[in-house]
C-alpha cells in the first residue's frame, strides 16, 4: 500500500506512474478464445455442449432452463431476499425509466423537416456469471434498463458448474421478468449469443459481465454485435477529511477490495493523522474479514493513500485517476462534485457508501474501470436504443440548399453526388 503526499518533491513522478500503472490481468488467452468462437460458429451447439462438458463438467439435456426449473430454483430463494431483490428492481427500474430519451422533430427555415427518432435494441444477451461468483444484482442492473427501453428479446446465459445455480440468480432473473435463460457460460457462450446455433437465436448485443475469457470474447465478436465494455477490476477513490469516522472508511475502502486481488482503493484525505487511523482501521477489519485473503492482496498491492494540503487539490488528482467509484465524504460534498469530470459514479457525503449504488441506490453499478471514465459512462437506457434521424425536403427546400451540396461534392471529387441533386434542380 502505497502513501503519497503532494508535498514531496517526487510525488508528481511517483503519481503518475500510480496513475500508469496495469491491474488487468496479463495471461493471453486470445488464442483459446479465438478457437472456441471459430469452433462454436462452424458446429454450433455441438461445440457449446462439448465445452460445457468440459469447462463445467456439465452435460445438460437441453441448454435452455424450463419455466419449471426456473420457478423451483427460484422458489429456494430465502424470502428476505427476494424482498430485498424487489425493493432494488423498483429503485433500478425507477431512476431508469427517467432516462428515456425524446424524439427530435422540426422545421427549419428554409423549409427541410429534420428530426431524431430513438428506437430500442430488439435483442440483447446478458451474461451472468455462475457459480461462488454470481452476482444477481448484476442481472438486475443489466436486465432493467434493457426492459425499461423496449428491447422485445432479453436473452441470459449463465453456467451452471456440475449442474448448479445460485437460486438467487433465478430469483432475480423472475424480478426481472427475464424467461428466455440458457445454462451456459464462457466464451462459448458468447460465441453462441452473437453467431447463434440451432437451439440458441443470435443476438444484436451482449452485456454482463465475466472472468477473463468472457471479457476476451466479448472483445472478438464486437462487431459482429454491440457490447456493453471490457471491464476491468473494480475501484473506489474516497475523498475524506479528519471528520469521518475511520472505522467507516476503512470499511468503504475494503468493500472494493473484496471483490478482486486487482481492485484498487485510494484514499485522499488532507490529514496525515487520519490517514494514519484509517490505515490502522484497515488492518483491524481485515484480522476478521472473511474475505480476507482477496481484500489484503487488493490493499497491499494497489492500494493507496494520498494526503494532500486541502481538498480542492484532490480534484485534479481525481480526474487524473477517473476512478469507477468515488466517495466524497466531507461537510460539503456538491461543491467538490461540481469539479469532477471523470468518474463512473459519485457518492456524496458520509452516509452515502457506495455499497449503496451496488444494490438499492437507483444508478446503474456497471460503471467504467480501468480510468476509461475518462471517456465512457456507467450502463443505462442509451445502451440499449439507437438513434435514426431522417429529413425530407420539398421542392423549394433543395433549391435552398441544393447548390452548396452540389458544391461541396465536386469539391471532393464525387460526380454521382452532385448530379443526384444537380438533376433535380434542373428538371423543377
């Protein structure tokens, strides 16, 4: 675990290289997945069911899930967490819904009608992953805001390994209303969402996310289909004064270290003294923490805590870093979160933890990692609708932007542009 403080004389060499530095993991696994996407696109379901076999050491009957099985898997799901589902559907399902986007229509002056028209997917895969690693509130945020923009066709896929399932996941894909569900997982999965076999229709984008061979075929057949993002591990910056409690924090801090040897904590705060108590905090949590072993590894390897002379300097540090998650725990977080330009999502004031966002919160908890929030945001309704603007002139509207077309394409060499529109100038 890393400690840096702007006022050292080397911080901005040793900050950029913290900035700089790679948590993906390095293993090149291309080539296996290049082989399965070749190989499930020439024999299809044969090779889903042989890798299946394989990899889960699983052989089902039919790859899609009965409405039976669904109910009784579901069925299994403790009641307190199907309520607990429920209460996050809503919550999802609301803030979504205010998402959804308005058509463009008008007239301008010289008469040409332009507009803007927002049409939904009409097919989408979600991947969810199986086995310890299931993640139901994952489906819920992928599946919801897929419903909530129209998408007609919601597919899932989700290994089950020696034939088994978390009764969650069913639990939350019936919250969902998703029915269409597929026991399979890995690349070959992905290679059957966007090349399709007999049993398995194609789909037009996948989303969800998965271990490093999920994330690899996602990247291969992006093309061929749309897909959500290549996340990477998880990350959470905390913006925190000597005020905070820092049991709270160092619990804050942990909540993403849990989830991957790669996930990444950062603490800036403008105290040395309560950073010092955080730190200490840290280690109290992890003597007991039943995660122990993935959350120590995250904090000592890329952890970090940055002590700066005020917070207003922790603004360009931040954006620097374009963290996934960022904490602003201090007496007047709007006034930071007003500067900040590159992160996945935000957490404002002391009683906001960002475990929150991952389950009840309302916002989508698929969020950019890896400093891509640089450039990209979380999931949402635009993920699963397109965009089709159209125009149409009349007669006197191409004569009033006619010639500058008819100008524009002889100036870059395309004869057959400009005579589509010079022949109609002519002849009215």
């Amino acid at each position: 675990m890393q400690i840096l403080k702007t006022t050292d004389q080397d911080f901005s060499t040793k900050f950029q290289a913290f900035v700089n530095e790679r948590r993906e993991a390095t293993v090149d696994v291309s080539g296996t997945v290049r082989d399965i996407i070749a190989d499930v696109r020439v024999r299809k379901d044969a090779a889903v069911k042989e890798y299946t076999s394989r990899f889960d050491n699983f052989n089902p009957q039919s790859f899609r899930l009965s409405e039976t099985f669904i109910a009784e898997q579901a069925a299994q799901c403790p009641a307190n967490v199907k309520s607990a589902l429920e209460v996050a559907a809503e919550r999802i399902a609301t803030f979504h819904e205010k998402q959804l986007p308005q058509n463009i229509a008008y007239t301008d002056a010289v008469g040409v009608k332009l507009g803007l028209k927002w049409v939904a997917l009409p097919t989408v895969g979600i991947y969810v992953p199986g086995g310890r690693a299931s993640y139901p509130s994952s489906l819920l945020m992928n599946a919801l805001p897929a419903k909530i923009a129209g998408v007609e066709r919601i597919v899932m896929t989700v290994p089950m390994p020696r034939g088994e399932i978390n009764p969650v996941v069913l639990a939350a894909a019936e919250v969902a209303g998703i029915t269409e569900i597929y026991c399979i997982g890995g690349a070959q999965a992905v290679a059957a969402l966007a090349y399709g076999t007999e049993s398995i229709a194609p789909v037009d984008k996948i989303v969800g996310p998965g271990n490093a061979y999920v994330a690899e075929a996602k990247r291969q057949v992006f093309g061929r289909v749309g897909i959500d993002s290549i996340a990477g591990p998880s990350e959470i910056l905390v913006v925190a004064d000597s005020k905070n409690n820092p049991d709270w924090i160092a619990w804050d801090l942990l909540s993403q270290a849990e989830h991957d040897p790669s996930a990444q904590s950062i603490l800036i705060t403008d105290s040395e003294s309560f950073a010092q108590k955080v730190i200490a905090a840290v280690g109290e949590v992890l003597t007991n923490l039943p995660t122990k072993e993935v959350a120590s590894t995250s904090w000592e390897k890329h952890g970090a805590v940055i002590i700066v002379s005020n917070l207003e300097e922790s603004i360009p540090l931040l954006n620097q870093l374009a963290p996934e998650h960022v904490e602003l725990c201090v007496d007047a977080p709007q006034l930071l979160a007003n500067q900040i330009k590159c992160a996945g999502s935000m957490f404002l004031g002391r009683h906001t933890p960002e475990a929150i966002g991952d389950y009840v919160g309302g916002p989508n908890h698929v969020l950019p990692t890896a400093r891509s929030a640089r450039f990209a945001s979380g999931l949402s309704v635009y993920d699963f609708v397109k965009r089709i603007t159209y125009l149409q002139c009349d007669e006197q509207a191409l004569h009033s932007i006619g010639e500058a077309a008819i100008t524009l394409a002889e100036s870059e060499g395309l004869p057959a542009h400009a005579g589509s529109v010079a022949i109609r100038l002519k002849e009215n």
